[in-house]
C-alpha cells in the first residue's frame, strides 16, 4: 500500500477530539433521513404479518380492508408469488439478511412473517387497511427454541462449510488430571436491536430505473440483491442510504419488505413508502439469538490453565445456513495447553438471527469470564492475577504471535483508576448499610477485521475537497473522520472537506460492520491522498516548475500549498495549473492485506469481504469494571460505576471514540440486567419499548472509558485496529462477577433480575 512512511509526521487534526461535522444537522433537526425525503404523489404500505407460528394460509378477507377511505391496494403471495424470485443470506454468498422468500407462496414459516401489504394514500390508513385484513390459517406444529419438540440441532460446522472448531491437545484428558475444575451452564437470552429510526424503506420508478431511500449498513447488497429478487439490471438500480438513526448490527442487507414494496410502487405507479411499526421490527429484521454455554476449566493450583471445554449452542433457522460461532475468541484468549470446542445450531420456526453489535462475543465472553472468575475465586486468587498467569503473547490454537497484547495493560491501567485495591477478596463481606457492594472484572477483545474499499478524493483549486464513497454512517462519526483525514493529509482544513456517502452512484464500499468501518475507509482515504500529492508534487517538481529540482517525495500538502523539503512554497492553485485542470482527482481501490483474491469484485458485486489481516493475530482489547450495589432485604440491584480500559490501536477522534466505548458499556449494563425478548409459543411477547427494558445512561451515574496506548505496527500500515463493538464486550460478565462478589451468588443466566436473588 503506497502510503508514504511520514505519512502521519504533521499531526495536525488526526488524534486530537473533534466535534461531529455533521453534529448541528443532527441536533437541530435538519439532517434528513430515509423516511424523511419528499417525493410527489408519495403513498404510505402497512404490513401485514402472521399470526401463527408455522402452517398455510387457507385465505384471506379483504373487503373491510379495502372499503378503508384511502386503501389503494392489498397485495399478498397471491399477486407477488412468481415474481421475487429467492436470494441467500449475505453471510452464505448472497445479499440479503434472510433467505426467506417474501409473500412468495401461502407457506408459514415463523410468527410475524409478512403474509400482506397494505398501501393508501395515508400512513393513518394504511394502518387501518392493515388492521382489518383478515387471514385464515392452517397451523401445523412447530418448534421455537432450544429443546422444544421438532427442533433440530446440527453441528455449526455442517452448517457452515467453512467453519471450525478450535481444538488442541486433548482437554478431556487434561480436564481429568486437573487439580482444580469448575464447569457450569451459562445461558443468554434473545435480544433485539430496537433502533430509534424504525425499519424503513422509500421506492420510486422512472421508467425502468428504481431509486430506493433505506438505511441499510450495506447498500451494495441492497441493490445487487433486489436486482436478483427482481429481475433488473443492478445498473438501473440506485440505494440512497443517509445516515442511519441506529442500527449496531440491525438493517444488515437486503431486507424482506424492500422488493415488495419495489413491485406495489412498479404496479401503482407512484412512489411507496413503508414504516414499519416497533412491533414488527422484532419480526421483519435480525436478533441476537439465544445461546447456552457449558464450559470446563481445569487448571493447577497455583493459577495456570491446564485445559477448556467450551461447548456451545447458538438458535437458527429453518431456511438459512447462519448462525453466530465464537468460540474461535474463547479458545484463544488465554494461555491453555488442551482445548476442544463444540459449536451447533438448533435449527427452530423463526426468522434468521444476525449480528447484533459484538456478535459473538457478548455471549461467548460472558460465559468464559464468568468461569475464569469462578476459577479465580476457587483458587482463592485475585481474578486480576489469574488473567496475568494466563496471559499469551501467541494465539494457543494456532501458534501464531499477537501483533500486540496489552490486555494486562489495559486491567492494570483500570484497576489503578477504578480502585480495585479497595475490594475485600471475600464475597459478601463488603456492605453500606442494607446494601451489599460487589466488584467485578472482566476482559474484552475482539478480533481485527478491514475491508476493501474504493473511494474518489477531488482537491480543488482554492483548497476545497471531495470525499465519496458508498459506505454508510450510521452513527459512529465516520463522516467526521473523513474530513479530518482529507484535511490532515491534503493539508486544508476540516471545513473544506465536503463528505458523501451511503449512494449506490458512489464508488463502491463493503459492510459497514465488524469494526472495520474507520480501519477499511480511512486507509482507502490515505491512499487516494498519496496519490492526490504525488501527482501535484510530480507537476510541480518538474523543470520550469515552481518547486523545480525538489524531491517530489518529500514534498507534502500543508495550508494551501505545496511544501518543498527544502522550506520552499507553491500556491496549490499554481501546482494544479501546472497540470492544467482547477481540480485533481483520483478514485482509488483499497485492497487490505489478508484479504480473498476477489474481495475487491465482492464487495463491487454486494458481496461480504471482511479480511481479518496477514501472518499475525490482531485483536483490540479492553478491561471492564463493574461495582454493583445489592439491597439486602429486596436484591434490588444497582449500578453506580462502570470503568472500561481500552486499547484498540491508534485512536483518531478520542471525543467519538469515547462515546462510543461508553455508549456500548450503557448497552452491555443492559445486557446483564435489563433486555430480553420474551418467547411464548413462537410469539415475542414483549415487542415493544414499554415491556422490553433499554438501559439509558441516566442508570450509570459513574461511567468512564479510558484509553490505553497500543501502537501496533504490525496490524495495518495506519496501525488502525477499530473500535466500535469493544465497549460492549465483557460488561455483562463483570456485572455477573461483582453480583457473585456482593452476594456469594453465582448468576449463569442473563438477565440477572432481582428475583434472582431473593
């Protein structure tokens, strides 16, 4: 990757907190998103989703319906069968975020499937039209979860050809020698993403052009996908994406209700527009499945790992290849001898799972650092101490080194700041009058990943810039790195830089997930820069040039002006006219190392291409500390501190950076305490935000993110390492550890719930 070795020597913006560009749009109301574009003649779709469980359709009574004021047409698997065709989940080589054929036969699948759409001239009445469609069902019996009758549980790695358990040595063995063991069953629930902007999505027609306004994480998906399901050039398809009002693995790809209401718009000649309601986004898009985890941990008496058991259950569907695997970060993370991993998937009548922020790593690590802390407290050990005994500077399972290991950088930086020394080892010894106090511990880390990219970076005379690309911001302030980068290195100011994403007119970009949103675009952006100033630099330096006889490499961007080694400066206006244009302008593709040799055309044909990086084993990690209050007499719990210690390589804006470590903490207090959906006979009871519990920062009075220095040379050329899903990870497990703490009570179930403890 050409990006010069001094690249980063004039840190003028990069590394330093910058407020969101897009911040005031934001915050007084103007930033305009999907469901907020006007378009003449805009009509309004309600869904319409089954009642049951699994069986047929035996008909429908559709007058009431119709005969609403407004109603303009009901379509069903009658008028739509035929012409979807099926696409695949994007995670087995196709574009959508299930493979469930929408409206396309009279087959129930699961609770809440979209059977009709309902389309008027009003939201109001469509939702009328909508509440009055009636269904006739023939039900059928069904399975909907773990251990119900008819599921069926299948190894993780039948399902999925490329999966792998990890295993080395052999730990039942070693677990038999063990001198002391714990094991135990840890169980999490099923949590939906629950987005303030709702599941959404705008089609429009031009002839045989179709322009679709969703907020999806992934546009590229969106537009090859529909142009499967329907048929079409993908030329003749543009996904306009604005930023996206949440959605921490949610609004995947390819959604169920799109080409439907692509086709309602095609038939009635004008644009349609459907948002859902909250209740059918518990059905229409992905959730965190729930999982169940036994684990085994041998090891000797003075604290070293002799050997883990880790098996694992995850729920998936009937119809996709798909379920979350994680024991490849639970086998690795600490020194062990003898492993041996068990993934399966119990396939069950509902919709397909997805990722939903830190996938597999919310419940995978809750259950191994609640059995490290059982170890620890088996052993009578600090369970700081015991992760320092079993701290590896190699990956265990495969040998290879970690390109950097501050894990135990990061529990000492925390421990120091959150005052850990103050903890009394005895569980249930520390109290404030009726209330018991708990500390708790655990780790984060995730793996590194980074995606192609392609990008297209103008600089005009004057000194403004262009960035474009089609990647998406949803939220985590990509926007804003984008113009620093720009400014950094074409040496202008942040104001200058003009940033466009989420359109599928741009130059095509990946995923925006898996942390490699910052790590894949801004290493794009720094190549297209480079290029930017070599050819200005090379025009310049040339004989009769206005830095003739300087070394073009040295030469660098900066104020305006390009800046010869030597201390001599030429106007950029001057430079460009030497090329003879008022504007230079590249569009560059980034490939990362590590990468499949057709990532690059994956993600340009909608494809996944998420690269995990060359010879070493690159994770970013993180220390999590909880101190937890449990009233003796009601075991009301309470949360008045979080302290996160984090390093996850070379932080570009600490002020979003930040945020977003604190905002997942908040989000992982919810994990332990608060969400869960609530499954009755393939029903999600709760669907709604009165019932399911959200975790707001008002419930973490004290809650604190520190940054710990990682640089890593070895990870990516900019030592990029993203950070976006690691300040979830672990907060539920140190929440767990500190409730053991306080009360000598060992919850393996999330949530904990007050009745847990009386």
């Amino acid at each position: 990757m050409a990006i010069p070795a001094d690249a980063l020597a004039h840190p003028i913006r990069l590394g330093q907190p910058h407020p969101r560009v897009e911040g005031p749009a934001k915050v007084t109301g103007t930033i305009r998103y999907a469901s907020d574009v006007p378009l003449p003649g805009l009509a309004h779709a309600a869904l319409v989703t089954s009642t049951i469980p699994r069986g047929r359709i035996a008909g429908f009574s559709l007058e009431a319906a119709r005969a609403v004021p407004g109603v303009l047409g009901i379509f069903t698997h009658r008028e739509f069968a035929g012409a979807i065709r099926p696409v695949k989940h994007l995670m087995a080589g196709g574009y959508a975020n299930s493979g469930h054929l929408p409206l396309g036969s009279d087959a129930v699948d699961y609770a809440g499937q979209i059977v009709a759409l309902v389309v008027a001239e009003s939201r109001e009445a469509a939702q009328a039209g909508a509440a009055r469609v009636g269904v006739r069902y023939a039900p059928t019996p069904f399975a909907d979860g773990f251990d119900a009758p008819g599921a069926e549980t299948v190894l993780l790695a039948d399902l999925k050809p490329k999966h792998h358990d990890p295993v080395r040595g052999d730990a039942d063995a070693a677990l038999v020698r063990a001198e002391v063991t714990v094991s135990g069953r840890y169980r999490t629930p099923i949590q939906h993403h629950n987005p303030i902007e709702l599941y959404t999505t705008t089609c429009a027609w031009e002839g045989p052009r179709l322009t679709v306004h969703e907020p999806s994480r992934y546009i590229g998906a969106v537009r090859h996908g529909l142009a499967a399901q329907l048929g079409l050039d993908p030329a003749d398809i543009r996904v306009v994406s604005g930023p996206i009002g949440g959605h921490f693995g949610a609004k995947l790809a390819l959604a169920q209700y799109t080409a439907p209401v692509a086709l309602a718009a095609r038939i009635l000649g004008r644009p349609v527009s459907l948002v859902a309601s909250r209740r059918d986004g518990f059905t229409i898009a992905n959730y965190r499945p729930e999982s169940r985890h036994d684990i085994r941990l041998g090891a000797t008496r003075d604290g070293r790992f002799t050997a883990l058991v880790h098996e694992a259950e995850v729920i998936a569907s009937r119809f996709d290849p798909f379920a979350m695997e994680g024991t490849d970060v639970t086998a690795s993370l600490y020194a062990c001898p003898a492993v041996r991993t068990d993934e399966r998937a119990v396939r069950v009548d509902r919709n397909t799972p997805g990722p939903m922020r830190a996938p597999p790593e919310v419940p995978y690590l809750f259950a191994l650092e609640s059995a490290v802390d059982e170890m620890a407290n088996a052993l009578r050990l600090d369970p700081i101490e015991l992760r320092r005994r079993n701290d590896t500077a190699t990956d265990p399972i495969s040998g290879r080194p970690f390109s950097s290991r501050p894990l135990m950088a990061c529990f000492e930086a925390g421990a120091e700041a959150f005052g850990w020394a103050e903890r009394d080892p005895v569980p249930g010894r520390m109290q404030d009058g009726p209330w018991r106090i708990g500390l708790g511990c655990a780790a984060s880390a995730r793996p590194v990943k980074i995606s192609p990219a392609t990008m297209r970076v103008a600089l005009a005379a004057g000194g403004r810039a262009t960035v474009e690309t089609a990647h998406h911001e949803i939220g985590n302030g990509i926007t804003t790195l984008l113009a620093l980068g720009a400014a950094e290195w074409l040496g202008i100011a942040p104001e200058s830089v003009t940033v466009r994403l989420g359109d599928t007119d741009l130059p095509a970009a990946g995923l925006s997930g898996g942390s490699a949103t910052t790590t894949s675009l801004i290493h794009t952006l720094a190549q297209a820069c480079e290029t930017l100033r070599s050819r200005v630099a090379a025009a310049s330096v040339a004989e009769g040039g206005p830095l003739s006889g300087a070394d073009p490499a040295t030469c660098r961007l900066a104020d305006g002006f390009l800046v010869a080694a030597d201390g001599r400066r030429a106007p950029l206006d001057r430079c460009l006219a030497r090329l003879g244009t008022r504007e230079v302008e590249t569009t560059t593709a980034f490939t990362p190392d590590g990468a499949e040799p057709d990532a690059l055309a994956a993600i340009e044909s909608g494809r996944m291409a998420l690269a995990t990086g060359g010879e070493s084993v690159s994770w970013a990690f993180g220390a999590q500390f909880a101190r937890v209050m449990v009233h003796a007499e009601t075991g009301e719990i309470r949360v008045p501190r979080l302290l996160g210690a984090f390093a996850a390589g070379r932080v570009l804006n600490p002020l979003t950076a930040r945020s977003q470590l604190t905002g997942g903490m908040v989000w992982g207090l919810g994990s332990a305490l608060l969400e869960e959906t609530i499954l009755d006979r393939g029903h999600y009871r709760n669907a709604d935000l009165a019932e399911y519990l959200v975790a707001t920062a008002a419930d973490v009075p004290d809650i604190e993110a520190l940054f710990v220095p990682d640089p890593d040379a070895a990870v990516n050329p900019l030592g990029l390492k993203g950070l976006g899903e690691l300040g979830i990870i672990g907060v539920n497990a140190a929440i767990a550890n500190a409730v053991f703490h306080a009360t000598g009570r060992r919850i393996r179930a999330l949530p904990i719930r007050v009745e847990d403890l009386l």
